[in-house]
C-alpha cells in the first residue's frame, strides 16, 4: 500500500516515443516540495527495465509504482488524481478519451486528438514534448487546485462526449465493418 497524497497515473505502452522519462524530470523538480506525490504506471513494454533503473537512479522508487499490463486500466484512472500523458506522438489517443470518461484531469501533450478535442487550459492543462519544467508546473497546479481539477474534469467529459456523438462509436463501427468483410467474402 502507498501513501500519496496525490497520484498521477499514465497508461502506455513504455517505448520511447511515449517519453515516460519527462514525467520522472518533472517529478524530480517538484519532489522536494511535493514528497508524497505518486506515479503509476499502467502498461509494459520495451523501455520498461530501463524506465525502472531511471527511477531508481533519480530517487523515485517510492513515488514510482509500475503496475504492468491491467484490464482494469479505466478503474485505476479512476482512482487516481490526474492523468498523465506526455507522448512524442499519437496516432488518436484513446487513453485520452478514457481518462476523461473516467472523470480524471488531464496533463498531455499536444499529440493525437488534443488539438482537435481538447482545448487547452480549458479541458487539459497541455504541456511541450520534452519540457519537463512545463509538465511539473502543470503537476504542481493540479496538485494545489483542487478548484482548476474539477473544472477539467468537467469540461473534458464534456468535449469527449461532444467528439463521441458526432464520431459515432468507434468500437460498434469497427464490428460492423468487419461483419461487412466477412459477408462480402462469403
């Protein structure tokens, strides 16, 4: 069991591209300040014993929890205090679309589906690739304003609702296409 007061969760892949090591920059800055903040880290990969030995060296094996694979991701989410993401590139970002269902404050890049759904400082705080003092003053602003978390929360659900509705579901269209296939084949 951990004792954060606060606690940020990602779900990833752990690649490179995905730049978890700019969060554990970030929660370097602020550690002194913030000692009880927490990290989990939802997913594996090909970066993860090198993501783990990163920890260790910058001195976050206590704020650093690496959960692996879980297919209880949403949940999890949930449960946490702010979603993190802070990925080189997205081809969607459909963690994105999650986290907000799952009424947690987002801090992200502007990769994937952010610029065309999430307005910045209105429905996540949107930081640079690779500027891990921008993503620690968005982690710091989230911790201390609890105010700030609500309104993204909000306005986030939103916004992804409105994307849903005029996109359709994904997942259904998916299925139907693909029972499209097969009868074509038939």
């Amino acid at each position: 069991p951990h004792t954060f007061t606060f606690t940020l969760i990602t779900v990833s892949r752990l690649e490179k591209e995905k730049r978890i090591g700019d969060i554990f920059e970030a929660l370097v800055r602020i550690k002194k300040k913030y000692p009880s903040i927490g990290l989990f880290i939802v997913g594996d990969g090909r970066q993860r014993h090198a993501l783990e030995k990163q920890s260790r060296v910058l001195g976050l094996s206590e704020n650093v929890i690496f959960l692996g694979t879980r297919f209880d991701a949403r949940g999890l989410m949930m449960s946490a205090d702010a979603f993190i993401q802070v990925s080189a590139y997205e081809g969607y970002g459909l963690t994105l679309i999650e986290a907000a269902l799952a009424g947690v404050p987002i801090i992200t890049t502007n990769v994937g589906i952010v610029s065309d759904i999430l307005l910045s400082d209105r429905d996540a705080l949107v930081c640079s690739v690779g500027n891990s003092k921008h993503i620690s003053e968005a982690i710091m602003k989230l911790f201390d304003e609890r105010a700030l978390r609500e309104l993204l929360i909000a306005h986030a659900h939103e916004a992804i609702e409105q994307h849903l509705v005029a996109t359709g579901d994904t997942s259904e269209r998916i299925v139907q296409d693909f029972k499209k296939l097969l009868t074509t084949y038939d």
